[in-house]
C-alpha cells in the first residue's frame, strides 16, 4: 500500500506543480531583447516574407495555431476583440504546419504562441497560451491607430 | 483564419462529431479515480479495467466511449446546452496516450516488475489529473512537437 500511496503523491505534486507553472505562464507576455535593441536576429523578426502578407501600420500580431489545438480558438476571439479598432494593427493567424521553419527559427514549441512586431516586423513581445485582452494591449503601440 | 477546417456554428460541429468539453473534463476525473485506486492498492485488475476503457474510447470516440456514455446519460441533462463544441481528435489521441501509459503499468505489474508498474500508472495520472482539473490537452501540445520533428514537408 505504500508504494503505491507515495506513488499517488508524487503524481499529484507533479501535476499541482505543472499547473500552477502553466497558471503563471500562459497568456503572459514577455518582451523581448529586440524591443530594446536595435540589433535582430532572424529568430527575433518577421518579414512580409515570412508571414505571406504585409505587416501592420504600427505592429503585427501574429497567433501560429495547429491543428490539434483547442485553446487557439479561443485565443482568436481575444486578440480579434483587443486588435478591434486598432487600424494600424494586423492580426494574422498562421497555421503550424505551413510554416514549420518559421516555427522551428522562432523556438516555438506549444500554440497558440502569439508573437507581437513592430512596425519593422521585428518581434517586441511574445506569450504561449491564450492571452488576455488587457496582457495585449499593454504590448501593443499605445494610441495605435 | 489560415487553420480552416474547422466547422463553424453548433449544429456544424455536432454533425462533424465535435464533443462537449465538460464531457472531457468528467471523464478525465473519473479516469483520474480510478488510475488513483489501482496506483494506490498496487492492483492490476483496476488498471487493466481503466486500459479496457481506453481502448474502447480510442475505437468509438470520446462521445461513445463509457465515461462518455455516462455523462450524456447522468450529466448532461442537467447543464445547459453548451455554446461550443470541442475537436473530438485530441481528447481521442489522449486516450491512446493513456491505453499505453496503462500497457506499460500491466507489464510491470504483472510481470513483478513494480517500478514500472508504479511509474506507468503513476504518469498516467499525472496526465488524467491535469487534463480533468485544468482542460490539459496532451495531445495538443504533442502534436506541435511532433510536426517539429519531422522534416519539413511544406
């Protein structure tokens, strides 16, 4: 009995532990070196390129979803909703599987990973995880419009 | 959106066999119960029942699986209609996560080696416990990995 018991508690540490990580990551935006540097490398921007389609006035907001991805819907809504009257803010929604090199050259490893640019493409802020409104509008250019 | 398969609209959904997500998260709990009670009491027959369930889930979908069955039979008639339905593909991936976690934890439990068994069925918790408590979808994030690792094919 307690093998299994001390089993059953480790497990269930793990996975207190896992989601309380995941509670504190997900949808939080980190800001990059590049925000602050003038130097980037190809990990660190976006091109017209890249993307398929022309970078916003102001900033890019890019989600890459995947097929098997639930919370990527989600995510949608939200950054559809916090972009909604920002004009010179392009939202683009990018499926994994089509641009898995850009997937591999921007690290990204779970979707949807939503990327912030500026208005040069080059990558300011970036979170896993559905975002919130609010998170994403902090990142965005102020008064962008 | 550039993902686009996806169906749009409730009946859409229901007629491309999409799940009711809290249909997911019952079943997960009661999975984790059960993987719990054959971790604890070190009892193989209790897992090779939960490895039974998997099975069938994976075959018949998370909808018809028995956990599933259940719901719609106990659960589902008291909540109110859901507003949007769930791609039934990961939570199905899920279950063969899990059919194999339990493979492994009835190898090692049958064949005495106890470690494994305790390992296996202790990470299969880990996994239902995750899924049931905060809508966790290992399939989803395997799959991004997944896709990674393979060449590119685009």
């Amino acid at each position: 009995m307690w093998p299994g018991l001390i089993a059953l508690l480790i497990a269930v540490l793990a996975a207190a532990a896992f989601a309380l990580y995941r509670r504190r990551v997900d949808g939080r935006f980190r800001t990059t070196a590049a925000a602050v540097t003038a130097e980037t490398s190809p990990a660190e921007r976006l091109t017209e390129g890249d993307l398929g389609a022309p970078l916003g006035r102001s900033a890019t907001v890019v989600q890459f979803s995947s097929e098997f991805c639930a919370p990527c819907r989600a995510a949608e809504r939200v950054i559809t909703d916090a972009v909604a009257g920002l004009d010179g803010v392009r939202y683009l929604d990018i499926d994994s599987e089509t641009k898995l090199d850009l997937v591999r050259r921007l690290n990204i490893l779970r979707t949807p990973t939503v990327v912030v640019t500026d208005d040069g493409g080059r990558i300011v802020a970036r979170t896993a995880g559905v975002p919130t409104k609010q998170s994403l509008q902090a990142v965005l250019p102020a008064g962008a419009s | 959106m550039s993902t686009e398969t996806q169906p749009e609209g409730l009946s859409a959904q229901r007629a491309a066999g999409w799940i009711d997500q809290r249909g997911q998260r019952f079943a997960a709990a009661i999975t984790t119960v059960v993987l719990a009670v054959a971790l604890v009491l070190q009892n193989p027959w209790v897992l090779l029942f939960q490895a039974v369930v998997f099975a069938i889930t994976v075959v018949a979908g998370p909808a018809k699986g028995p956990y599933g069955w259940i719901f719609r039979a106990l659960v589902r008639p008291r909540l109110s209609v859901p507003h949007e339905l769930e791609d039934p593909r990961p939570p199905r991936f899920a279950q063969l996560v899990g059919l194999i976690f339990s493979i492994l934890g009835l190898i090692g439990f049958f064949s005495g080696v106890w470690v494994l068994g305790l390992v296996a069925t202790g990470c299969a918790v880990v996994a239902a416990l995750l899924n049931a408590v905060i809508g966790f979808c290992l399939g989803c994030e395997l799959y991004l990995l997944g896709l990674r690792v393979l060449p590119s094919r685009s």
